[in-house]
C-alpha cells in the first residue's frame, strides 16, 4: 500500500520504495548527458515564447467547467497583463469534447468545448493559449477498456498512484497511452483547435513497470531482465536508471516533434522539479541536463511552499537561485519559474502576498518570467479566496511596459559556482554527515548575495578552457564527484593563472561517486586525504595559524581562534603551502575546570593557500558553505568571503555597493544588443523570521558599476520609490538612490 504521506513529486522521485514496498540506499545512476556548448540561439525575429512571458495557469477543477466565462478569463488576464494562458485540455479529464478512445469528457461541461471557447476568446485578444496535457494516468473506467495500454508491477498487478485520489493506473515511457494515444490526442488538439503549443503535465514516471514493453525494450537493450526493486543489487539498478533516462529521452523527444509538426511556432515544454533534489534510488530519469534540448522554453516548479505535510518557506532569493540556474543550463531561452498566488500547499488559501511579491521581484533580476498557476476557480478573481488574485499585477504590467529592454537578459558575473550533477546524485545515498546537496551552495549563496556578488551557475556538462577563463573565482561548494576530464581542465585552469576556491570533499570522488584515496585535485590543493574525517559539529575550534593573511588579518588582533563546526577531513599541506588555520581537536566543555588544553595544534590545516604554477587555490578542508547555510556563524561566512574577495580582487568585481545585506542585487545584459544592462534592488528588509508582513524601506544606497564600455551612451530609471542619479566617474557608473521600497531598476547603455 503507498505510504499515506506520499505526495507526486516524492513519488517520482521514490516510485519503486512505495511500489515494491522495500526501502532501500540510493543510488547514483543516468546516462551520460550530452556536451552542449551555451550558445545563443536567438533569432533575428524570436519566436513569441523566446519574448518575455507573463503566463497564468488556471488548473480547471470538473465544476469549474460549469457555466464557464471564456469571455471574463481573458478579461481578468488583460488587466493583469498576462499575455499566454495554460488551461486544460485533457488527458485525466477532457475539456474538450474528445472523439478519440479512451476519451475522458467532462460531465460538467456538457455540449459545451471549454477550450475551444477560450481559445477562440484568447486570440480574438492577442492572448496565447497552451493545451495543458496529462498522461500519468487513467480512471478505472478507462483501464478497464484498454489494460495493455498501461504500466505493470512484477507480480501483474496494474500500478496505480498512490497520491491521487482516485488513486489512477499509471502509464510509463514505453507504453501505448503515452506514446501512440499521447501522440494521437496531441495531433487533435493542436491541429483541431490551432493552440500555441503543449505543457506536457507530470511527464515523469516514477519507479520500474513490468509491462510487456518494458519488458522487450529492456531486454533488447541490456540482454537482462527488468530487475526487480525490492531484491535488485545496486548495479542492477544503476543498469536500469541508465535505460530510463534514455527511454525518458526518446519519450520527450517524440513528443516535441509531434508538436512541431505543426510548425516551429508551436512551443512544447514539460514539468522539472528543483535543481537541488537528489531523488530516489529509481527516479523518473528526467531533469534539466536532458530535458533542457526538448523544451523551447525552461521552466521549473518554484513555489514558496512544498505540497508536503510539514510547510516551510523556501529562501527568498529562491526564484533568483533558479533562474540563474536555468539561464546557465540554456540563456538562450527563457526561464519562468511556476509558482502560485495561491501556493501548492493549501490550494484554497492564499499564500502570503508580500513573500510572493518579494519572489517575483528576486527572479526578473536574473531575467527570469513568470507563470502563476492557480488551482480552483475559472480565474483567480473568480475563486474562494481572491486576496492574490492581483498580487502579480505590478511585475507582469512591468515587463509589459519595458519588454523592449528586458527581452533576452542574462545574469552579469565574473565569479562562478561549479554545479555538479554527479554530486548532487551521490546524495541520494544519504551521507554520514547527514546533511543534503544544496546546503553548501545555498551557503555559498547567501555569502555572495548578502555582499552583492555576481554569480553565474557553470553546470558540469559545460565546462571547457574557454568557459572557466571566463571568471576571476571558480567557486566548488563540496564538488565531490568529478571526472577525470573535469580534474585535468581545473587543474589546468589554475596552472595557467585561474583562482580555485574549493571546500571539504571536493574531487574525492569518481564521476560515478566512488571514493578515491586522495582529491583528483591535490597538486592544486596543495594538501593530501589522510583518510580521516571528524566530527567538528561541537566544542571545535580553528587556530589561526598565519595571522597575517588577508582572509583572517580583520579579526586576528583580537582573537586566535575562529569557530569550527560541521566535518573536517584530516590532511597534510605540502611543504609549498601557506596553513591559514589549522584543525585543533575537541576541547570538553565539562566540567568548566577542566576544560582547556596545553597548547592549540598547528600541524593538519583547515584553511590553506597553495600557489600551484600560475594559480592560486583556497581550499578549506572543513564545510564553511554548510555550516554558514545551517547557523550561520560570521567566523564562517566571513572565511569565504574573503576568500573569495582574494581570489577574485576586489576591484575587479562587476559591482559594489553600500546596500545592507537585505538588500538584493541583480545585474544583467542583453544577449542579443551588446553594451546594454539592467541593474536591480530587491528590498527584503522586514521584521524578524517568514512570512514576510511588512518591507522597511532603505534610503541612500549607492552602487558603482563596473562595465566595459567606453562611455555611457544613455540610461533610463524603469522604477524607482525616489529620486534617483546617475553618473559617470573615473570610467565607471555611479548610481545613486534616494529610496528603496520593494523594487529599482534601471537600464544602461554603455558605448562600445
């Protein structure tokens, strides 16, 4: 029986846990993802979803469709400024009248065709339509008239979801509902009814079917047998994920070329969960490293809150976090996060509207879009709770007025953050340190956006010696998993003057998570794995060893010792490295009397510098990254970010400002019109802990921007609370702002 706190996406992600009924480790397992080189695709005249999008969702309920106002739906979304709907069409529950089999009709719609009605008004209105579609699976009623079209467990019995209520027969990558029916309905519905494209809903499949499909292809494939979850060796299962993720593949990439049969104007996409979730043992096989190439647009599900039991409240500069990500993967397209004015949680009820605010604001400063999706009522004005219903009005009638400047906009960096996926699929074995993949970049994060640091994400499939020279830092937050390939260009990469800022377990790994005797990176670390590792978490401490050096120099006049906490790896420097801080073992805390110790230890360092060829490296072997994302500690956070500072030389970074650490930045640039910028203020000041009731204003805050050009051609304030100047000085651009509310931007336009 499924666990009754299962919900869809931890059954993607542990399908085969709740299937099989045997919990057993993760396991690290995909088939290798394509080299892509992130180049600009754009066209001369873009496609209309390469322009910004400001979408609305409306998840029909069956009722809904009753007495259904097309007619007030495209007027709620004209006042809103939204410029592309996503409704249903079908698949569970046809909104359309379907003479396909296994058709599904609406009851509640009667003779009527909701989305021939909406479609028809949306286009009358310029508004752009896409067929929401859902292949999960199926009612009863429709199994029972097609049972080889769906998925099977290795007893025989149909496999149902355990999430949705009723609990559907489910469908896999190699079945007919999914590929010829799925192929079939898409085909109707965009050649029938003219919409603008697909948003193929819950793609993923979760766990291991036995249908006699999977069966062959498997087979065919592998010459092996399906295995079976609950008595499968690891290796068996890495097998499988291998023919998943590529079955996954073939499965998107069908469906694309179904939709762009009807021409390259139709736009296709599909759900992908977050960049930081590790998954199960047997996931879907499916995330951005390979669905990036089928989708036209990137999106990713980016709620405040988690559909789960137990809410919290996602960072506030989330929405920011993953549409740099999304712009690293692919900048040539656009990258919308979905979200909800009424939150994912508690569908009925608002989510808290100042967050939400805060959310939009924090994603279009990395250029991201935008896609509130609402799941009761024809329209979110025409629903129980309608307190959100124009939360979003502000930012969407913002990208409205200055589309012309923000089209196309990328994040502005110089300092990057290494992304691994062979790291973050090591931890769907959970770790003795207990803690997760996304710690240690979260605490990277919250280092550089506290002290306005531009970042990109440089995603491991990317790398390259051109792609690394781009950067004055290369950030590897606990990289623990790296190729060969990988070692020999970061190696090289700081041999010919590039900076390496790395921590903890960072290249003690294989690619494919097998543990090594020493880092692949230890001739640039300029240290060796002695095999050890601690528990530092409490009563721990760091002797600053060489108390002039910059990244503890502020702090060593008046303390010895800087906290250590989380893990630390023994290891032994070489000779030509410099011993910033040193590991110094636990001193008891109890009793009081005794608790001190003769002389604090100077031999195995936590913090080092090593001039390796050209380069220089700062490596930490303890987890600042972790440890500043779990308590935050100044001793910490301050570690790296002075390492960083260091590495990358202040001056050369692309921005500084006097903004206080609540104040958020975003700069980014034109990928199609050299010379042109847009610089952001995203105000989260408020009161202590979340939600978020109210912002505190913040005056007087100036920014110098550092930007190549010759002069400053010309610039526009698109927003701002007060007055605002800006001039030029000693060849950079000084902006001053008078006062922040929630939201300044301003373009620029620098000669060449």
């Amino acid at each position: 029986m499924p666990h009754k706190n299962i919900n869809r996406r931890n059954f993607l992600q542990q399908g085969a846990i709740i299937t099989g009924g045997v919990a057993l480790t993760p396991l690290v397992g995909y088939a290798s993802p394509k080299t892509v080189t992130a180049q600009s695709e754009l066209a001369d005249e873009p496609m209309w979803y390469q322009r910004p999008l400001r979408m609305l969702q409306t998840v029909l309920r069956e009722p809904d469709a009753t007495n259904y106002n097309a007619q007030a739906v495209v007027d709620y979304m004209l006042k809103t400024d939204c410029n592309t709907l996503v409704v249903n069409a079908g698949g569970i529950v046809d909104f359309f009248q379907n003479p396909l089999p296994a058709a599904n009709i609406n009851t509640f719609m009667g003779k009527n065709d909701i989305l021939r009605d909406i479609t028809n008004a949306c286009h009358s209105a310029g508004i752009k339509v896409i067929g929401r579609v859902d292949f999960r699976g199926v009612e009863e009623k429709i199994f029972r008239q097609f049972p080889d079209w769906f998925s099977y467990e290795e007893t025989g019995k149909p496999i149902q979801l355990g999430y949705t209520k009723p609990q559907l027969y489910a469908s896999c990558y190699t079945s007919y509902h999914r590929n010829e029916h799925a192929e079939k309905f898409i085909k109707y519905i965009v050649g029938e009814y003219d919409i603008d494209g697909i948003w193929h809903n819950s793609i993923g499949v979760g766990g291991i079917c036995h249908c006699s499909r999977c069966k062959a292809a498997y087979k065919a494939k592998t010459g092996a047998d399906l295995p079976v979850y609950a008595t499968a060796s690891d290796e068996d299962l890495k097998q499988y994920m291998v023919w998943k993720s590529e079955v996954a593949d073939q499965h998107m990439r069908r469906m694309k070329e179904t939709v762009k049969a009807f021409g390259k104007e139709k736009a296709y996409s599909a759900e992908v969960f977050s960049m930081f979730e590790s998954g199960g043992k047997v996931d879907s096989g499916i995330d951005l490293y390979n669905a990036r190439e089928h989708f036209d647009y990137l999106v990713s599900v980016a709620f405040l809150t988690e559909n789960s039991e137990h809410i919290h409240y996602e960072d506030l500069n989330y929405a920011n976090t993953i549409v740099r990500f999304l712009k690293s993967m692919a900048p040539e397209k656009e990258a919308v996060i979905l979200y909800g004015g009424n939150g994912t949680a508690h569908r009925y009820v608002m989510d808290p509207p100042q967050d939400l605010k805060i959310w939009l604001w924090e994603g279009l400063s990395a250029g991201g879009r935008f896609w509130n999706c609402s799941f009761t009522g024809q329209y979110p004005d025409a629903t129980h709770d309608r307190r959100n219903a124009y939360n979003h009005q502000d930012t969407y009638s913002f990208i409205k007025k200055y589309e012309h400047l923000l089209a196309h906009q990328v994040p502005v960096a110089n300092v990057g953050i290494y992304y691994s996926r062979p790291t973050r699929l090591f931890y769907r074995n959970k770790p003795p340190e207990g803690d997760s993949f996304d710690e240690a970049i979260k605490g990277i994060e919250r280092v550089l956006a506290e002290n306005h640091i531009p970042y990109h994400f440089i995603p491991d499939d990317q790398i390259s010696t051109d792609r690394l020279k781009k950067y004055k830092a290369i950030i590897m937050p606990d990289v623990k998993c790296l190729s060969e390939n990988e070692v020999a260009l970061l190696q090289n990469f700081v041999a010919g003057g590039g900076k390496l800022l790395a921590t903890y377990e960072t290249s003690l790994y294989s690619e494919d998570g097998l543990p090594k005797k020493d880092f692949g990176l230890a001739d640039a670390f300029g240290c060796h794995f002695t095999g050890k590792k601690v528990n530092t978490r409490k009563d721990c401490y760091q002797y600053i060893n060489d108390p002039s050096h910059p990244i503890v120099s502020p702090d060593s006049g008046k303390t010895e010792l800087l906290i250590n906490a989380g893990f630390t790896l023994l290891c032994e420097a070489e000779p030509s490295a410099k011993k910033i801080c040193t590991y110094t073992p636990l001193v008891h805390n109890q009793p009081p009397e005794k608790a001190w110790t003769n002389e604090w230890a100077k031999e195995l360092p936590t913090v080092l510098e090593h001039d390796y060829q050209k380069g220089k490296v700062i490596y930490f072997a303890n987890q600042p990254d972790q440890v500043t994302h779990a308590m935050g500690h100044p001793d910490m956070s301050n570690l790296i970010l002075r390492g960083i500072q260091y590495l990358a030389g202040e001056a050369n970074l692309p921005v500084t400002t006097n903004a206080p650490e609540s104040v958020h930045l975003g700069l980014t640039k034109s990928a199609k019109t050299e010379g042109e910028y847009i610089l952001s203020l995203v105000n989260t000041t408020s009161g202590q802990g979340r939600p978020v009731r109210r912002l505190v204003p913040v005056n007087e805050i100036k920014v110098v921007l550092n930007l190549p050009g010759s002069s400053l051609k010309k610039f526009e304030v698109m927003k701002s609370q007060g007055e605002c100047k800006v001039e030029v000085r000693n060849g950079k651009v000084e902006v001053a702002v008078e006062k922040l509310e929630d939201y300044f931007s301003l373009f620029v336009k620098m000669g060449i």
